[in-house]
C-alpha cells in the first residue's frame, strides 16, 4: 500500500553536536498516512510536535530515516504543501485579497505567470474568500478585521496555491471559544470538498478529535509517537456530537494519556 505521507524510523538532532551527543529532538519516528487523511497531533509542550511539521515539509532534513511525501523523498521545502500559526501574519499594508495572493506572487511556477494571470488568481482569491465566509471583505485590511476573519484569510493564503497537504500549528489557539469552533466547522467543510491532507498540531484535544480521522500523542521530548487513536465517531460531524459520551470518553482517554506521561513519561497502556 502507498501513503501520502511516510515516515520510516526518523530521528532528528539539531546540529552535529548534539547528534555526537545523542541529543534528539525527535526518536524513532514512523508514521503512515493515506491520502487525504485529517490528522492531529497532540502532546506535552515542547515535545517535538512543531519540529515534527518542519520535517514534513522539508524545512528540516532527518539525522536518521526517510520521509516521502506524495510518494517521492523530502529532498528540501515542499512546494505541495501550506501552512498556517497561531498568528495570521497578514502583512498590515495589503488588503485581505494581496494577503491571500501573496504565495503566489512567490512561488514558482505561479510566480513567473503571475501578471499575466493575475485575474485568473484573483478569482480563484475571491472564491476561496467566499468559502470561508469572508465575501466582500476582499478590500479590507487586516486591522479592519476580527481575529477569527484574519484567521480565515490565512487559511485561504495557505491553500490559494492548491495544495496537497496542509499544515496547521495551533491555528484557533489564540481566538475565543466561539470563534474557535466556528473556525473548525470551516476547516471540516474545506476539507470535505477539497480533500487535501491535513496535519493539525493542537494542545486543544477536543478540537483534534471533533476533525481528525486520527490523533497521535507524542511523549516527552525526545518526542515520539506513543499513541494512535482512530477517531471512528461519524462524519460530516457537527458541534453536537462534542457533547456525545462517545466523543467526551475519546476526549478523557487522550487526557489520560497526557496525564500519564507528564507524571511517569509513559502513556497509559491501550
């Protein structure tokens, strides 16, 4: 069987030094995902869940191991791929649209086109604007705009080029409850339609079981995956199911595994 993504036994140290040392960021790393799988991933701060996202889009190179993605070796920053923070980063001088065409003024081959194409992109903006509510908002800049509308139009900025994969690094971490939720919903309908992969690194275990198809605690640095959790609970899911026994039983046996392993440095046995 092929998967999208395919981590073989990764281990990742930050310089020579601390690899002569055995210092790793990140152990024994091996991870499978199919094509256009939701996963998220959880676990105590600063145990590798971001360092995890850089070797995936190939901002980092492995010390040890292989990682393919789309069925070919992470030779260097993948083009395939969006992200999206915490913080928006739209640039305060650019209107929500210049925001969101942004990638492809810079990245090829959309770069070399993008005058010449510019109203076919535009378009493709503005549609995208629309999906996530955001329609005649194209002309505002961000300080004009709510925290949770910023947050759209970053997810827009990461996904105007179409790409395979999308990464997520505690993007509704910042927002109010409400909003945040909200802004789930947009993410599980973009998702639905485009079918793109997504890897949601999140401290917030109800938002990663609510869009997951399945969620990985990480230990303790040096990070490792210790557990995997399919999320079998039906889709398309709505913020009903969040107050289900099923969803909450999933919601406290993540927590538990947290708990454990902030306590012993192991996860509780499954």
């Amino acid at each position: 069987m092929s998967y999208f993504v395919d981590f073989r036994n990764v281990w990742l140290a930050y310089n020579d030094e601390l690899l002569a040392a055995g210092n790793f960021a990140v152990e024994d790393i091996s991870l499978q995902v199919t094509e256009g799988e939701f996963i998220a991933i959880v676990g105590p701060s600063g145990c590798g869940k971001s360092t995890f996202m850089k070797l995936t889009t190939g901002l980092r190179m492995p010390s040890k191991g292989t990682i393919q993605i789309g069925g070919q070796p992470v030779t260097g920053p993948l083009k395939i791929s969006g992200m999206a923070f915490q913080a928006p980063s739209l640039l305060p001088w650019r209107t929500t649209l210049d925001n969101v065409l942004l990638p492809l003024e810079i990245v090829e081959p959309y770069r070399t086109n993008f005058k010449t194409h510019r109203a076919e992109y535009e378009a493709r903006a503005v549609k995208l604007l629309q999906s996530v509510g955001l329609a005649g908002y194209e002309r505002k800049f961000p300080w004009e705009l709510s925290g949770g509308m910023q947050q759209r139009a970053s997810i827009c900025r990461a996904l105007i080029h179409e790409p395979k994969m999308l990464l997520l690094d505690e993007p509704f971490g910042a927002l109010d409850a409400f909003t945040r939720e909200e802004l789930w919903c947009t993410l599980r309908d973009l998702q639905a339609a485009q079918k793109f992969n997504v890897i949601l690194v999140t401290h917030d275990l109800r938002e990663s079981v609510f869009l997951a198809d399945t969620v990985y605690v990480m230990s303790k640095s040096p990070g490792r995956f210790v557990v995997q959790r399919q999320i079998d609970l039906p889709r398309p899911r709505d913020l009903e199911i969040t107050y289900t026994k099923e969803f909450t039983d999933i919601v406290h046996e993540l927590r538990g595994h947290i708990g454990a392993m902030r306590k012993t440095g192991v996860a509780v046995p499954q």
